[in-house]
C-alpha cells in the first residue's frame, strides 16, 4: 500500500494509542494537520506553542501515556523549547513532532527554517530528524518506545515538507529494535536483600520518594512498605500524592518549603531510602550536611541520578514499582512485629517536632492565600487535579492540598517553569473530561499563557482558576525581603489586567473575592459554574511561604513563621 | 578527591549529529575534554571515539553514565589503569638550517619518527607514541624552532586477553 509521509505518521500514532493531540499548524505541518482530520485522533488548537507541549504533559502527568504535540517549523518549534524543557526536567514522556522545511532547503536560512532538533539536544531524551519517508514510522515508532521506556522523557521528531509528502509502501513496523538502549528495569536481588537487612538494623529510617514512584505506577507498593515497616514517608514536590497525604506516617514535602518535621527528620534519621528521587538542590540544601547520620539507600531506573548528588551507601538500579515489590516479598518473610516493635521512639519525635511547628498562618483582615488553598482542599474534598503554575502560589499548593493519589498534583517541578499551570490544566481536563481541574495560580505567572483561555472556551474546558494576586512576583519577592533588604527591585506587578473582566472577554465566567468571608462563597460559585472560570483573590501581598531554608545552608535550618 | 587522566573509547552510531550529542553533553554539564579523536570502525554503521578526560572518581563515574544515556552510544570502555595500547600522533614542522639539521636528524631516528617534507629551511616531521613521548619529542624540538604542528588526541585499544 502506497501512503504519503502524513499518512503514514497517522497509522503509526493510531497504532500507539494517541487519541489527542495539541498543536499549532503552520505552513511545515498542513500536510499532517490536512491528514489528522481525517482521523478520529482529537487536536487541541492552542494559542502558543509552549502551551501546545505543557498541555500535552499536563495529559501525560494525570495519564501516565505519552503526551503528543505538533508545531511547525522555526518560531512554532522555538516556541516550544521551554515546554520540551520542563518534561525533560520532570521526565515526563512525550513525543514532540514538529514540521521543517524540505531537505533540499535544510542549511540555507530558509524561511521558518531553524535547527531545532541541534536546539533540543540537551532538553530531549532524544531526538531526530527524518531524513527521508522510508525511515519515517521507524523513527515514530522508537520516539514513543524512547518516551515511555527506562526513565521517561520527551523526544522530538522533526519531519521535513517533502518527507510529509513522499510516497512510499507502508508495512506495519515490527518491535522497535535499538541496540544500545535497554533500560534495566529488574532490581539486584542481592542488593534488595541487603536492604532489608538494613532496614532492619535501622532505629530512625525514613523513605523520601519521589517523582518516580508516580511515573512507575508504584504508590501502591511504596504505600505498603511503609504501613508494613511503620517507616514514615516524606516527598519530593514531584513525589507529591506517591504516598497518602493524609496518612499518619506522611510528613508532607521535603526540602527549601518543605515541612519542619520531614527536613529535621533528614537530619536525624539513620537510613534514608530514596525512591525515584534524584536529589536536588532544592531537596538536599547543603549536601555535605544533609543526611549526615545516614546510611543512604537509593531506588532509580536511571544510573545517572544514583551518586551524582549524594553519597549512596546502596545503589539500586531498576523500576521503582518493580523493586517495591520485591522489598515487599522479602519483608513479608521477616518478622514484622520484631523489625516495627520499637518504632515508637522515632515516630514520637517527628510527631513532637509536627506538634512544635505545624504549617501555619496567621489570619488577618486580608485574605491570606493559605486560607484559599486549604478552603479549596476542603470543598474539593481533596479530589481535585490540582495543576500550579510556579512560585508562592506553587508551594502553597504543595503544603496546604494533601494529596492522597497520584496523578493528581501537576506541577513543574525541575525547570520551575511559570505558564505551565493553565495549558497544564486544559491537557488534564482532555484527559479527563468530568474530572476537577484546578489551576492554582500567581498573577505573575497566570499572565505568561493566560491566552490559553481562548482555548478552554473552543474546546469547552471547564477548568477552574484560582489566582492568589499579591501583585507581586511573590517568590522572588519573599528572596528580596528576606536577602535583599527588601528592595523590590522589578517585582512589583503593580499594574495588571482586571480578571474578572479578562474572563468574560474571553467569554469565560470571573469572580473576585477581596475580604476572607468571600473566600468560600467565590470557590464554591467557581467550582459549581459549568465552563471556564477565573477566580481573583486578593490576598495578603507580602505573605512568605514558610518554612524556608535558604539557598546553600543546610536543609535542617528553617526560617519559620 | 584528585583529578586523574582518563581515556574514555566509546562505539558510537555513524550518524549525523552523534558527535555534538556527546561533546555537548561535556560543555553542557561542564565535563572537561583533553583531546578527542573520531573516525569510522570497519563496520560503516559505527564510529570509535576516544576522550581524555580529567575528573575525580565520582565525577568520571557521573561522565561514564552519562554517555551511557545517549541512544547513540552502543558501548564505552575506560581505558584507565586497564591494559592498553595508546598513541598519539603529530606533525611538527621545524626550522632546519644547515647547522642544526644534524641534531634534529638524530632526534628522529632517537624517537623514531620520520621526516616526510623537506625544504630549504625546514623539515617536517612525522611522529607517533604515547603521550610522554610525543611531549618529551616536542620538548626537545622547542628550542630548535617549532614553526608549526598539527597533533592528534590520544587513540586507544583495549589489549585482547591472551
């Protein structure tokens, strides 16, 4: 059977199992744009191409498939570098096409002709160019084994006008074969059961998990090695909703805004397990102090992150689901009475230190925007997906929404990047049409791709979003009262649009509260108004987030409220 | 930790593009390249690249994965401190006037090395060994007057076992 390139790129996505994709056509991708019409695969016209790649990833984040989006050529593939970024930083898995100019004008400056995939080489897992349609769907194929597989992570196919157009015979590819990529998914047995014995022996363990115990779908497991070996849990902003929030053993987040007793319990903690976590700077403070009375065993599927930050006393490579599972058959054999019988000791402190400083606010005249993300907890029940854009507003949701599931705490975590939170929402909402989407947003950050309410109302999405406007870049704001003598230099965002009316321009519903009794009454109308909605708080302006460790000093030493 | 020289020798796809992968990963992540050398294998599908690098232990074990990584690269070896053969190879024109053509003359039949060019006031010189030899070859010739040289980076083979 003779196909042209566009149709082949169709019956290879249709044989990976897209059903939407989020995109931009421009003059590079009419040929594939004209082909996916003729599909039942959904496409999602955004307004940007950034937000083309973060709601793609907002959809592989609650999905856990891989995330397709389609940009054109030079500014549309330019446009989306920082949404490659943000899921390469995350490890999220999607497959970015993007159209190029024909092969006989590769190199000459053509118009909306830029080396993207030279640009993407540090921010994809991999990527390619397709050098002609014969390589075409094996190309395909591999970009969504290379996605999905080992540790995940976005990869970019740049297809060229004329490879668009080509014909040639299509026969359905078989496995995808590379000889150089087989990531180790089956855990050292002798390693895991060394780690038993050490859990054994241990008097203060503590597991820190990871974004890569959602990715491997292993909640589950981590959930039982924890209530089995009565080992409290604490996460990684990207771990958030691994392990229930609510669970008496969940100290909540770790690191910079982390919660006192999980950051004091590194500190004296004697073995920290580490699953599908990698360790950053935001996570570990100052390195050489973190940690420093344990012995540290550590679970990832990607070498690369085991060592690169901290000294690991038990490396484990392998999928973080599969290993649980085994941890869990080996633990089953022991004495679990014996190994929990004086956890008591342990579990106490990090309840005294629980007790000595909760997450707290003081609640003033103003709305302070603490008391918006707890009020929307309660109202959502906790049920919500809850996507972020990046800053305050961020780590407010991340402290104050205790997420029970995973999957349901969307937030660029590595690259920080602001706009992510809106596309991010709309991708979830696609993915799940009746779920609750809610954009908890700053209104710095809301402002990076508010356009992408005019994709809600095409598409009828009815995500919800929360913005806590202290106008002010809030985070950089807290740095610049904290360690800056509080020189707000170019912080002040003293002059945004009014909400409320940006709402109904784009045809959406807006709703404002100003004083803390309205705080309810607008998340309640909000979430009960079908379609689109922004919700404007006015909150308290120079609100901290608190606790906080300072760049560079050890993650044990807090500013607290 | 102390940084030590280490010579990576690595497989890789014989594609475009391959080669700015993995000296981008080096400049991206700060890694430090001494020399590189690059050329296809007998298998047109597979090119052999050889770095030197300096780095502590931790940090050569962090460059070695990371290379792991790349999908283009089938297989990396570290040469250090296992069994190897390894050379480097130069061209080095120096200044060659009647009364120190003698001296260089006996230099490289010292070195072994052999004259491929000569003309009127220079002679340029053909040489190949290890790192030392090449450094001690040019030391030697500096005073005499290097005019110019071109130099490979270090190649290295794995000695098969017996």
């Amino acid at each position: 059977m003779k196909l042209t390139g566009a149709q082949i790129l169709m019956k290879v996505l249709k044989e990976e199992g897209v059903d939407a994709i989020f995109g931009f056509p421009g003059g590079a991708t009419i040929d594939i744009h004209d082909k996916l019409e003729e599909t039942d695969i959904r496409h999602y016209l955004v307004r940007h191409e950034q937000a083309a790649v973060h709601a793609a990833d907002g959809y592989a984040r609650v999905t856990g498939k891989v995330g397709v989006c389609l940009v054109t050529s030079g500014p549309g593939a330019t446009n989306a570098v920082t949404g490659i970024a943000t899921a390469y930083l995350d490890s999220i898995p999607l497959v970015i096409i993007s159209g190029q100019v024909p092969t006989h004008l590769i190199g000459n400056d053509a118009f909306q002709e830029v080396d993207i995939v030279g640009i993407t080489r540090p921010c994809t897992k991999h990527n390619y160019l397709v050098p002609s349609v014969q390589d075409l769907a094996r190309i395909i194929k591999e970009a969504f084994h290379i996605a999905r597989s080992g540790r995940p992570g976005p990869v970019l196919v740049d297809i060229p006008k004329n490879v668009q157009q080509a014909m040639t015979d299509f026969k359905p590819e078989q496995k995808v074969k590379l000889k150089s990529y087989h990531p180790t998914y089956k855990p050292n047995i002798k390693q895991l059961r060394k780690m038993v014995e050490m859990i054994k022996a241990a008097k203060r363990p503590l597991i820190f998990a990871g974004g890569g115990v959602i990715l491997s779908n292993g909640s589950e497991q981590l959930t039982r090695l924890a209530r089995s070996t009565k080992i409290p849990v604490t996460m990684s902003l990207m771990g958030l909703g691994a392990f229930p929030g609510s669970d008496p053993l969940s100290l909540g987040m770790l690191g910079m805004h982390g919660t006192y007793r999980a950051n004091m319990s590194t500190g004296q903690c004697d073995l920290l397990i580490g699953i599908g976590v990698r360790f950053d700077d935001r996570v570990t403070g100052k390195t050489d102090a973190f940690a420093s009375q344990a012995k540290i065993i550590h679970i990832d599927i990607d070498p690369a992150s085991i060592r690169k930050n901290v000294p690991v006393s038990i490396p484990i490579v392998g999928d973080c689901k599969t290993s649980l599972e085994v941890l869990n058959r080996f633990l089953e054999e022991e004495d679990l009475e014996l190994l929990t019988n004086n956890r008591g000791l342990w579990l106490d402190l990090i309840d005294r230190w629980k007790q000595d400083h909760k997450l707290a606010y003081t609640q003033e005249e103003e709305i302070k925007p603490q008391f918006v993300v707890e009020k929307l907890y309660e109202l959502t029940k906790g049920k919500a997906i809850i996507t972020t854009e990046v800053g305050q507003n961020q780590m407010w949701a991340a402290q104050y929404y205790h997420f029970d599931r995973p999957g349901h705490f969307v937030t660029s975590g590595g690259l920080g990047t602001m706009g992510f939170g809106l596309p991010a929402a709309l991708g979830a909402q696609v993915a799940f049409p009746d779920a609750l989407v809610v954009d908890v947003a700053g209104d710095g950050s809301i402002q990076m791709n508010i356009q992408e309410m005019a994709t809600a109302l095409q598409y009828q999405l009815p995500v919800k979003v929360v913005i806590l406007n202290n106008c002010y870049l809030g985070m950089v704001r807290q740095w610049q009262e904290l360690f800056y003598d509080k020189r707000y230099a170019c912080t002040c965002m003293d002059h945004a649009p009014d909400f409320v009316k940006l709402a109904q321009a784009f045809g959406a519903v807006g709703l404002r509260a100003t004083r803390p009794e309205e705080v309810e009454p607008v998340l309640k109308q909000g979430l009960d108004t079908p379609g689109p909605v922004i919700m404007d708080f006015r909150v308290s302006k120079e609100e901290c987030v608190y606790p906080m460790v300072p760049a560079g000093a050890p993650i044990t030493e807090m500013l607290l409220v | 930790m102390a940084e030590e020289k280490h010579i990576l020798t690595m497989l890789v796809d014989n594609e475009p593009g391959v080669l700015s992968r993995i000296v981008g990963l080096f400049s991206g992540r700060g890694f430090n390249i001494e020399s590189l050398c690059v050329a296809e294998t007998i298998d047109p599908r597979a090119s052999r690249i050889t770095i030197v690098t300096k780095a502590n232990e931790t940090l050569v074990e962090q460059i070695e994965k990371q290379l792991r990584k790349l999908i283009n690269v089938i297989k990396l070896r570290d040469l250090t401190g296992s069994k190897s053969v390894q050379r480097e190879m130069a061209l080095i024109c120096v200044r060659a006037k009647p009364d120190n053509r003698d001296e260089i003359l006996r230099m490289v039949d010292i070195f072994r090395c052999k004259i491929v060019d000569v003309g009127p006031e220079y002679y340029i010189i053909e040489a190949t060994g290890t790192n030392e030899k090449m450094n001690a070859l040019i030391n030697l010739l500096k005073p005499i007057g290097i005019k110019k040289i071109a130099k490979t980076g270090t190649i290295a083979l794995f000695r098969e076992p017996n």
